[in-house]
C-alpha cells in the first residue's frame, strides 16, 4: 500500500471514529441539555412573577423549588376554558399561574413574536386584575448585540412593569413599545400603555409590541376572567389545586 493510499485510509477512518464519537457524545448530553433549556425556561418565569430576583444564584434545585410551590401551569382554549391534560393539545393555549398558597396573585403568557433576524421568545407576566404587567422576561432571541438584543436587558424588561393593557374604560389596547423616551414622543394619558424604545432598534420595538399585542389578544378571555374576579374558575383546575 502506497503512503499516499495509508494517508487517504488513516484519515477517513479518523474521521469516521470522531464523527462517531461526536454522535454519541450529543446523543449522551441531550438529556441535560434539555433539562438545562427547561430550568432556563422555569428561572425566566419565576423572575416575571417576581419570585426569583433577577440577579439572583439559584441552583437549578432551588428552581425548580420555587416553580413548584409559585407556579401552577395549565392550558386553555380560544374563550378562556380550561383544557383538562386528558384532552388533545391541539389549539391550547399554555397559561401559568402565579400562586401563593391557595391565593391566585396573576399569570404568565409566553410570548413568541417575530424579531429582525429571528423570534423573539419571552413571558408576561400579569397582576390578577388582568389589567396591570408584572414582569417581562426574554429568554431567546437573535437581535443585535447593542442594539435590538438591548430587550433582554434589566432596564428594558424594567420598563413593562406596572403599564396596562387596557384603558381606564376597559378597552383593550396591549402595550406598545415607543421610538424613544415616552414621556418625549407619547401623549401623557398614554403614557401607561407604552414602553421605552431602543436606541437604532426601531422595527425590533416594532415587531416585539406586534406579537405581545396578538398574543395578549388570544388570551383576553382569560384577562376577562381576572377582571372580573373568576380566577377562581381556573385554580379549581390547575395541577396541584
């Protein structure tokens, strides 16, 4: 056998022994990569109900504590019922209660909207008069650092709490992200229904109020719920109640 030949075969077999290796070493960490991908998830919802501060070294046990004892998840339809865990998942909307003890104190939606260069994934969190956020997480998305990938930093999810997602008579009108400081651009009896915008990251602002506007839509008859004080309608069905 020529060198050039032992060459070509010592590579290819090199090769094939390290692509396997990889295979299985990816196969072997999935698992806890996906357990890592769902503590992320349950961290970022924890810090917008406000039971986890967002500076805070937790364990991944202490999280998964926490999520346990505060939040009740759950799915509902188009008109706000719940869907028991039996029923097929298909249409459900996931929701999750913020709970303190037998005390519903608001909820989570997930919001996936579309960003500049890819979805932007998040949670809302909402106050039990089904009126006020709470708290605003990110989680994933592919902005520009510096820029549009500013929604992911504390001052920007600061921004969202305590703003309302309808008016003092009651219509519903979301939150909407301004192009620049409220208090500058917004008008002062809407001042409680905009955020602060980013700097050079006008249609990310753009795309992210787009999408909580639609998801908060599909979730209004859940928020009617809350404003009409019926939440107890969906802790009777909640996992751990």
């Amino acid at each position: 056998m020529s060198s050039n030949l032992r060459s070509l075969t010592y590579a290819a077999v090199l090769c094939i022994v390290c692509s396997l290796l990889l295979t299985a070493a990816s196969s072997g960490l999935q698992p806890s990569q996906e357990r890592n991908v769902l503590i992320d998830r349950h961290r970022n919802i924890l810090v917008a109900a406000g039971r986890l501060p967002d500076d805070a070294r937790a364990s991944a046990a202490d999280i998964e504590a926490l999520y346990a004892s505060h939040i009740r998840p759950l799915r509902v339809d188009a008109v706000g019922r719940i869907i028991p865990s039996s029923e097929p998942a298909e249409g459900a909307l996931p929701l999750y209660l913020i709970v303190e003890g037998d005390q519903i104190e608001g909820y989570i939606v997930p919001i996936d909207a579309k960003g500049l260069w890819g979805p932007i994934n998040a949670y809302l969190a909402l106050d039990d008069d089904g009126a006020t956020v709470k708290g605003f997480t990110v989680y994933r998305h592919a902005e520009t650092p510096g820029l549009g990938g500013e929604i992911e930093k504390k001052w920007f999810r600061e921004n969202w709490s305590g703003k309302k997602i309808v008016t003092r008579q009651g219509k519903f009108v979301s939150v909407g992200v301004a192009k620049g400081r409220v208090e500058d651009i917004i008008a002062k009896d809407k001042h409680e229904h905009y955020v602060d915008g980013i700097s050079g990251a006008t249609l990310t602002g753009k795309y992210l109020a787009s999408g909580i506007r639609d998801t908060l839509g599909r979730y209004e008859p859940v928020a009617v719920k809350f404003r009409k004080n019926l939440a107890h309608e969906l802790a009777g069905a909640a996992p751990g109640h």
